[in-house]
C-alpha cells in the first residue's frame, strides 16, 4: 500500500513537472511569437488613416507633427550654428592667416556660394527619398568639412573646408518641407516660419557663444591659434549626435516613411518623378521665380549680416571680439519669435483675406526691411545702430517667415523643387551682396546699396497672382483644415 502511494506520488509528481514545461514552453513560445510581431508592428510607422496636424501642440512630443516640428528646427539650429561658427572668431582667423580684406570677402562668398547648388538638388532629394533620409544624411556628411576647417592651416585649405561647409544651409529646404508635409493649411505658415526662426536663431546664438568657448579654451591655457580650431569641433559633434536622433525619432510624413508607403501601393512625394522633372515643373511657375527674387532680399541679406556683422563691429565701432559676437548675435537670436511673427501674421491675415493677403504682407514686411537695412547703414553711434540693427532684424526675419508661410501653396505637386529653389534664392542673394563688398571693399557703403536693392525688390512681390480655381482649391483646403481642428477640439 505504502509503495503504491508512493509511486502514485512520483507519478503525479512527474505529471506536473511535464505539465509545467510544457505550459512553460508554450508561453515561451507565445511570448516569442508576440515579440517578433510586436517587433514588426514597432518598425512600422504606417498609418494610413493619419492626417496632417490642424494645430501645434508646442510642448508635445507625442505625435509624427510635432516630433518633425521640434527635430527640424533643432537640427536647423545646429546646422546654422556649425554654418557660421567661423564668422565670430574671423579677427582671430584673420590675425592667424594674415587674410586681407579680398580674401576675407572670398571666404564670406564661399561660405554661401554652394549651398545654391544644394538647396536644388536637396529639395528634390526630399520628394524622391523622404524628409527624414536626406537630412540625416546632410548632418552627418556635412560634419565632415566642419572638422576639416578646424585643421586647415593655409588660406587655401580654409577657404576649401569653408565652401563645403556651406552645404549644410541647405539644411533649411529640408526643414520647410518636412514641416510643409506634416502641417495642414491652417497652420502650416506658422509651422514653417517657428521651426525656421528657431533654427535661424542657431546663426545668433554662434555670433555670442563661439568667442565665449573660445575664451574658455583660452582661460585653461590653451594658445588662441589652436583655441579657435579647439572651439571649432564643438559644432561638428553636436551635428554628429542630432543626425542620429532625427533617424530615430522622425518619419517622412503623417502617414509614416516614403518607402514603405510606396511598397504599400500609397503615392507619396513625388511618386515615380525624378528630380530633374520636379525642378521643371517647379520652375515654369513663375511665382517660384518672384518668391526666389523676395527670399533673395530677406534670407540673402540676413547670411550676408551674419558672415559680416561681427568684423563691422570691431572696425568701425571698435568693439572687442566678445562685445561684437554679443552685439551681432542680437540680429540673429531676433529670429526665434520675429520669424514665427511673421509666418503667424500671414496664416491670421488669410483667413480672411486669402492667398492675397498672404502677397500683401510679404510686400510691406519687405519694404520696411530695405528701409531699416538703409537707416541702419547711416548710423555712426553705436547705440543708434543697434537700435536701427534690431528693427531692420525684425522685418527681415518676419519677411523671410512670410515667405515661406507662401510657399506651400504655390504648387503642392513639386513641393521640394518649389522649396529648393526658393531657398536657393536665398543664397543667390548672399552670393550677390559678397561680390558687391568685395567691389567696394566698405561694408557701410555696401549696406546702403543693398537698402536700396531689397526696396525695390519688395515691389516684385505685388505681381504674384492666382488663379480664382487656385484660390478656390486652397480655400476649400483652408476651411477642411480648421474644421478638423474644431472637431478634434
């Protein structure tokens, strides 16, 4: 009896440990199983009942709108900060260098000459492989010259890094159009203008932190001809870190990334088009050529300030190095409000005016500029010029904020090459006003003319015109946006 209770025992015992493994396997199993789809469905951003966003949730991170909203414009920033790192430690450069002023102006053209070629060729690249490849791709191949210009040691070598670091100012085109992309009619001038102004504000914020590192090195006993090159590395790491977090935390669109939608049968960008084709299409609208000439008189005239501003300070002001960078630095930091302002503007005015309204307020914001630019330039105290520095910063900003609050709207079908090329605009006018100062070797004078230029620039803007189907279309788009916002609310 006794033996048959225990071999019962050991039986049940046995049956247990079975059934234990067993179960044990199979939710191992399972759990596997729902592991490796949990794994796909993570991989996959697709959405394809996504919309645009109707609103800025400024402090959210949750949604792909507002992820691509904070990443470009923090990407921006580093970029415009890497871009024009040089500029507030050029009288130190210059020194080194023994650079005269033909050369200083070579470098200034440099700096701005290359990104005209890859603000086209960018935008383009956005409607073919999505938003989120190109500009990690910019980030981290752009590094590579920002770490070269830290080593040059002859004119030549600098002027070389100099001219490939312009190819990350094409950073922007990439900026306009992923938040073009992801922001509804309603909003998307206002999206367009906060992530460019607040990534504008990356030019100031170099102007007054690039002589405080360089002090810093300095202050630690560092020469000041290897403190410059020192300071000069900090740019290109922090671009290295925001390439590999705008991969991680962006997509293409609200719908999830290029590719897949394409493998899934979904017409996204520029579908089967090549870039040669979206730039044409592009670039028989004449209003791209209008909105090149105004971005041309705002943005060009703004990367012309920054390369410029601090070296004006010293010489004709005699400003030390640090006083100048803070001083210039006031044109560039205006950037993270006076930039949205003017995109916020555009979007309040069409609401009741339309795509006119849009025209006439980029006409007045770029009217205004040339004058302040003009004022500006007569002014030989110190505090006056900052004061007639910071108005004629102001509109400059808020010009090029209502520009591209225009932008989206002028063909939605070739979005990127509308974007690069007006971007490029920008360049085109940089590029211009550096062979004006290298002819005049003055920059008061040079600022003088260039007021003159950008006032009568403002005048072309008046001539944009849109069809009454454009309009209606746009309208239609408008009025869908705002009621898809008022239905969420």
């Amino acid at each position: 009896m006794m033996n048959q209770r225990r071999f019962t025992k050991n039986l049940l015992t046995a049956n247990d440990v079975r059934s234990v493994r067993f179960v044990y396997a199979e939710r191992l199993l399972n759990k596997n199983i729902l592991r490796s789809v949990q794994g796909k469905v993570m991989s996959s951003k697709m959405n394809l009942n996504a919309k645009k966003a109707t609103e800025i949730k400024l402090f959210s991170f949750s949604t792909p709108a507002m992820r691509a909203f904070h990443m470009t414009w923090l990407a921006f920033f580093v970029c415009f900060f890497a871009w024009f790192a040089c500029a507030p430690l050029m009288p130190v450069i210059k020194g080194e260098f023994n650079l005269t002023k033909d050369q200083i102006a070579n470098i200034n053209i440099a700096a701005v000459a290359i990104t005209i070629l890859i603000r086209l060729i960018v935008g383009p690249l956005c409607d073919k492989y999505g938003p989120r490849k190109t500009y990690t791709a910019l980030l981290i191949l752009g590094s590579i010259p920002v770490f070269g210009v830290a080593a040059a040691n002859t004119y030549e070598s600098f002027l070389f890094f100099r001219l490939l670091i312009g190819a990350i100012g094409a950073s922007f085109v990439i900026t306009q159009y992923h938040t073009s992309v992801m922001f509804a009619p309603n909003v998307v001038g206002t999206a367009n203008a906060a992530a460019a102004g607040w990534g504008n504000a990356g030019g100031g914020a170099t102007q007054a932190i690039m002589p405080l590192i360089l002090g810093a090195i300095v202050m630690f006993g560092v020469e000041q001809a290897m403190g410059w090159r020192i300071a000069l590395l900090v740019p290109g790491v922090m671009m290295l870190i925001v390439g590999v977090l705008y991969w991680k935390f962006t997509q293409d669109c609200p719908q999830g990334d290029f590719k897949e939608l394409r493998a899934n049968g979904v017409e996204v960008g520029s579908g089967k088009k090549g870039g040669v084709a979206i730039l044409m299409q592009a670039a028989r609208n004449y209003r791209v050529w209008i909105l090149f000439v105004s971005y041309a008189a705002c943005f060009g005239i703004e990367i012309f300030i920054h390369n410029v501003a601090a070296m004006y300070y010293v010489d004709h002001f005699n400003m030390g190095l640090k006083e100048a960078g803070l001083t210039a630095g006031i044109f560039g930091l205006l950037a993270l409000f006076a930039r949205a302002l003017g995109g916020i503007i555009s979007d309040k005015v069409a609401v009741s005016k339309g795509l006119d309204g849009r025209t006439k307020i980029l006409f007045i914001l770029i009217l205004c500029e040339g004058l302040f630019l003009m004022l500006f330039s007569q002014m030989n105290v110190i505090s006056l010029a900052i004061i007639s520095m910071t108005v004629f910063a102001l509109f400059t900003h808020m010009a090029c904020g209502a520009t591209y609050a225009l932008v989206p709207f002028i063909d939605r079908n070739a979005l990127g090459g509308v974007a690069g090329i007006i971007g490029a605009g920008g360049n085109v006018g940089a590029v211009a006003a550096g062979f004006l100062l290298k002819g005049l070797l003055d920059v008061q004078t040079c600022l003088m003319i260039l007021g003159g230029l950008v006032t009568v620039a403002a005048f072309s803007v008046i001539l944009i015109r849109f069809s009454v189907e454009h309009k209606a279309k746009e309208q239609q788009l408008f009025e869908q946006a705002i009621l898809e916002r008022n239905s969420v609310a």
